[in-house]
C-alpha cells in the first residue's frame, strides 16, 4: 500500500486526498525516510570525502548522469547507468587525467541521448488526460 499510495499521491495529490490518503502525513513520512538515508549514508561518505563542503554537488551530478544514462522509470537503467557512469569515470581518470571526468562523461551522456533519448532503458509513457 506505501508504494501505490506514494505514486498516488505524487501523480495527483487532490485525486489521492479524495481517495482517502492521508497525503500530509505520507509526504512528512517520504521526508523523514529521505534524511534518515541521507544521514546513515553520510557516515559512509564522510571519511571517503573528508567532508568537504562541495562534495554533494558533483555526487548529484554523478548521480543525474547515472540516471539520464539509465534512462528514467527503469530501476535496473538506474543500476546500469550508475555502472557505466563509474567505470568511465574510473577509467578517464586512470587514464586521461583527473580534469577530464566531467567531460567525457557529459560527452557519453550527449551520444546517449542522441541514439535514445529516454536513455538506454528508459520508455516514453504517454499520459492520456
């Protein structure tokens, strides 16, 4: 009931309301999970970045690119996106230097989505009103 009553609540928050879903309570719910993870995940993070301030920056943008690559609405995209994203980061920086990253990878990222443009999973969904 969670999953359906969030995407529920995400796609029309009137219609969830109406259909009986306590909407407020689910988003301060969504909210409190999403710091919860954030804050068991810093403690992961923070030795390996030794918390710099601008970490998270280039984290969400890894993390967009994952998922663009992937393509959105496909968790296993996601998962695949994100292996892709870091063995090219991996490598250009093994191999071209520490500066070239970003560029290559934002490189990937336009020829990916000039083939595909929902990415490499992902599907276009029409939405009929």
């Amino acid at each position: 009931m969670g999953r359906l009553a969030s995407l529920a609540a995400a796609e029309d928050r009137q219609a969830a309301q109406l259909r009986g879903i306590d909407v407020q309570r689910l988003g301060i719910a969504a909210f409190a999970l999403a710091g919860a993870l954030a804050g068991s995940s810093a403690i992961l993070i923070g030795p390996q970045t030794f918390a710099v301030y601008n970490a998270g920056d280039s984290f969400a943008l890894l993390g967009f690119l994952a998922l663009a690559i992937g393509g959105y609405g496909s968790f296993g995209g996601a998962l695949f996106g994100g292996l892709v994203t870091g063995v090219v980061e991996a490598f250009t920086e093994r191999y071209l230097g520490v500066n070239y990253d970003f560029p290559i990878l934002f490189a990937l990222l336009l020829a990916v989505l000039l083939v595909r443009p929902t990415g490499l999973f992902g599907r276009s969904l029409v939405r009929v009103v």
